[in-house]
C-alpha cells in the first residue's frame, strides 16, 4: 500500500505542473552554537551542551519569522535537577518527525540518468512545494552575513545570532555513523565517498563551502526505507588551534519512488494475477 501511495504521488506530479514556492534559497547550513547557556525550556540556566559545536542547520523561510531547526544537537534528556547529556534525539532527523504525517515523509528517491543510470537518486525534486527536505545542498552560515535580502539576514540574525559565529580556520569532515545496506554516498559527479561505517570526507573549509552529497540505490534494490547518520567535525589540528567540537549524530530517510509507468506496469501484473485466480 505504501509502495502503491509513492506511485500516486509520483503521477500526480507528473501529471501537474505545480508551482514552485518562491524560496531561491538553500535548505541546510552548517554553523557552530554560540550559546553557552540555555535561557529557555525545560533545563533554561543550565549549561548548553552543544556550545562550541558544530550544528546542522535546516533553514526555514516562512516570511518574517524566518529561523533554523538546529538538526544535529547535542542536548539533555531526563530529571532537570541532574540531566544527562545526549549526543542525538527525535529532533536529529530528516525529514522532521513531527511533520511527516501532514507533510514529506521521506526524501524521495527519483529514477537517475548519466551516472546514476540505473539507479534512484536523490537530487531531483519533483515538486518543491512539497519537498521541501530534498534540496541537500550544505553551506555555512556565514554565507549570508553579506546577503542584501531581508529574508536572509532575519535568517542569519535569528536566535539573538545564535548561529553567526564564523567557522575561521575549520575544516569541516562528514563522518558516516550509519547507514543502510544498499544504500549509496556519492559526490554529484556520480564518484563514491564515505563508503563504510568510520568514513570522513571533508566536505568544506572555513566559510565559503557548498556541499551537495547524492544519496542513491539500486533499481533493482527493494522498495523501502533507506536511512544514513552522521556527525560534522573539525579536521582542522593546527598545533595551538582549538578545533570545533562534533557535533550530534543526525539522520536522513529516504524512500526510493518507482516511475509511473514502471508502476503501472507492476500494478497490471498484480491485477492480472488477482483476476487469474479469481477465475479459477
């Protein structure tokens, strides 16, 4: 049935042309948490376990309240009066949990072409309105310290500039946590990278990066949920230099979504066989 859902979605926006929403802007960034304490919630005055970290960020863009969800934190969990720390939680996922049951369920995996022949892929959004998980093009954030547009500076100025500090001398490594069987991380030119469990690939340095990783599985591969963890960490050990601490392990889903047509074709056979059996 679920199979038979992500077939429905797919032709519907085959079918459709949707506008895309008038974002122009990138989804993910990477920064490093200026707060050293914690002013509100639950554990509010106590020390912020994830200060000095480096932090995924998802940007999001609803106008005039423009924000990041901090993704890969480090955080508490338990008695406020004597916490413990956590190096992930609920919070450390992608797409969001709690936005999956009215919105994008997984990232979507779409048949591939040139080096990704034979495969499903991430990297190609079908409708932007409702994928908004799918663009996983990593920046700093820094790269909008400069930016003109109103939208982006709210961005870059949320949280009291939690999120401002510069990533200076840093070099930024991904360290694959885990990872589903069959399930692939290549660069966009189809070349693998972090191909086991222990990996890191240095995906940037300092604060002018962009990264955009492709996630991608067999056509041939069965027809369910992928998932990958990660950390981001400095690489940089300069002798005298302090590097940025890791940060939390966060995850991503995919979900690879046949074409149309090859789904209708399974789902022929599957009616055939139905009323086949129903004759005999």
């Amino acid at each position: 049935m679920k199979t038979f859902r992500h077939w429905l979605i797919a032709l519907a926006v085959t079918l459709f042309a949707h506008l895309a929403l008038a974002q122009g802007h990138d989804v993910y960034f990477v920064g490093v948490d200026g707060w050293a304490t914690l002013p509100r919630g639950t554990y509010a005055g106590q020390p912020n376990p994830n200060f000095g970290r480096l932090t995924l960020l998802l940007a999001h863009y609803t106008p005039g309240t423009e924000h990041y969800h901090p993704i890969g934190v480090w955080s508490y969990a338990g008695d406020p009066a004597n916490p413990r720390v956590v190096d992930t939680n609920t919070n450390n996922r992608l797409p969001e949990l709690y936005q999956r049951p009215t919105g994008q369920e997984y990232i979507y995996l779409y048949p591939g072409s040139g080096a990704f022949a034979g495969y499903y892929r991430s990297g190609i959004v079908r409708d932007p309105s409702l994928e908004e998980y799918s663009n996983l093009l990593m920046q700093p954030t820094t790269v909008l310290a400069s930016s003109t547009d109103p939208a982006e500076q709210r961005l870059y100025n949320s949280s009291g500039g939690r999120w401002t500090g510069l990533l200076g001398e840093a070099r930024i490594g991904l360290r694959l946590v885990d990872i589903t069987p069959g399930l692939r991380i290549t660069l966009e030119d189809g070349t693998p990278i972090l191909t086991a469990v222990g990996n890191v690939y240095e995906i940037g340095a300092g604060d002018l990066f962009a990264f955009t990783p492709v996630f991608s599985v067999a056509a041939t591969a069965p027809v369910q949920v992928y998932s990958a963890s990660f950390q981001l960490i400095d690489l940089n050990n300069t002798l005298g230099y302090r590097p940025l601490r890791d940060s939390g392990i966060f995850h991503f889903d995919f979900y690879p979504v046949p074409e149309p047509s090859t789904m209708a074709v399974l789902s022929m056979g599957v009616i055939g066989m139905w009323l086949y059996r129903r004759k005999r």
